[in-house]
C-alpha cells in the first residue's frame, strides 16, 4: 500500500467513526469502482434516483451506469422546456435517492457546502428519502474553516470555471466575495447531524476527486 493510500485509509477510519455519532452511516471504498459497486449495492432496483451537479459523480461515471439499470431518473439534462425542468427540480424532493458531492468533509464528519441556486443543498437538508454523498479523500479538511476555506480558494472557483460563469473568481483563482448574478455562492451549509437516522450516506473514496 503507498504511503497516499495508507494516510487516506487511517483518516477515512476517523471519519467514520464520527459519521456514526452523528446518525449517518459512512464506507470507505479505495477506488471509484468500488465506490460504483457499493452504491449499487445501497439502491434498490425499481427505485427513483436524482441528483446534483458534480464533477465527482462524473468522474465516478455513475450517470451512464445508472441508465443501464432499472431506475426511474429524475434527468434534469432530459427537460425538454423551462417547465419540465421545474418539474424535475420538485418532483426531485420525492426521489428515494439523492446521490451528490460534497464541497468539504471535517475529520470529525460534518459536511460543508455551498449552493448557487440552492437544489442540491436543500435536498441534502429535506426531500429525498436518502442522499448518498461521494467524496473523495481529496476534500477532507481538518476542521469547518477550513472547509469553508477549500470552497473559496479552490471548489467554488474551480465549480465557476467549469461552469464558464462570469464571476471574478474565474479570473483570480480564488474568490473575491462576489455578489454577481452569475454567482454559484448564496448559501452556505454546515451539515452536523442526520435528522432521520442514516438517511444520509456518505461514501469516501481513496482517490482524488472532484474539485
Ligand atoms: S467570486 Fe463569487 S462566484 Fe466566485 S467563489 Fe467568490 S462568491 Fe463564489
């Protein structure tokens, strides 16, 4: 095992342990492959699936899987008109699965995100019956400043630039507290507890991903 793999393993172990204290139910799978398998495991077939926009996911590769499977998917990228898209953002809120990113994840097992619109946040709170969260080791951080400071210096103008907004960050690298209307920044949220026990699940993975 490499020095990389055996770091991320010990910190995963510490993860998981707080994620038990606080009522989610967390796996560390060291690749992305695993981390497929393991979440085909969680979903029962027959199901509806939805979820946020994520690098991660598509790293993951799981949109194309999902689509070979039974599910019924909740495709935002389908919408044919404004209204069928607003529909699928609603009816988003009744899907059995929620799968999505995370912008940080504390040693201590609480989840840091910031939203533009907000969907993908207000999923995680309330909504979809579960969320399974896919976070690579890469967005560990110590504690929730740091967190909050891996989102202003690398995930959200990293998020901006891939989405190709007209934010100042994606010209600094580094964010310059816009108050843009192309902002992906307007809410932050710190998830320190699974209200309904182990409706959230979080799966670390040995590898870097996402942004
Ligand atoms: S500059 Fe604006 S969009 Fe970019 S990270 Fe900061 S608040 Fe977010």
């Amino acid at each position: 095992m490499t020095p990389r793999k055996e770091y991320y393993k010990q910190n995963a172990k510490k993860i998981l342990t707080a994620l038990a204290k606080r009522h989610m139910v967390g796996y560390y799978c060291e690749t992305k492959e695993i981390a497929l398998k393991k979440a085909f495991e969680i979903m029962q077939e027959g199901s509806t699936v939805a979820w946020g926009g994520s690098q991660t996911l598509k790293e993951i590769g799981i949109l194309e899987e999902l689509k070979k499977h039974n599910y019924t998917l909740l495709d935002r990228d389908s919408a044919k008109s404004p209204e069928e898209l607003e529909k699928i953002y609603h009816d988003t809120f009744c899907a059995d699965y929620y799968l999505m990113s995370t912008n940080a994840i504390t040693l201590d097992g609480k989840l840091i995100n910031m939203d533009g619109r907000g969907n993908r946040i207000a999923a995680l709170i309330f909504g979809p019956k579960n969320i399974i969260v896919f976070a690579g080791m890469n967005k560990v951080v110590p504690n929730e400043e740091a967190g909050i400071e891996r989102i202003k210096s690398l995930a959200a103008p990293m998020n901006a630039i891939r989405l190709q907004t007209k934010t100042p960050c994606t010209a600094t690298g580094h964010c310059q507290n816009c108050s843009s209307p192309s902002s992906i920044c307007s809410n932050l949220l710190i998830t320190r507890l699974s209200k309904t026990p182990n409706r959230i699940k979080i799966i670390l993975i040995g590898e870097e991903l996402g942004f």
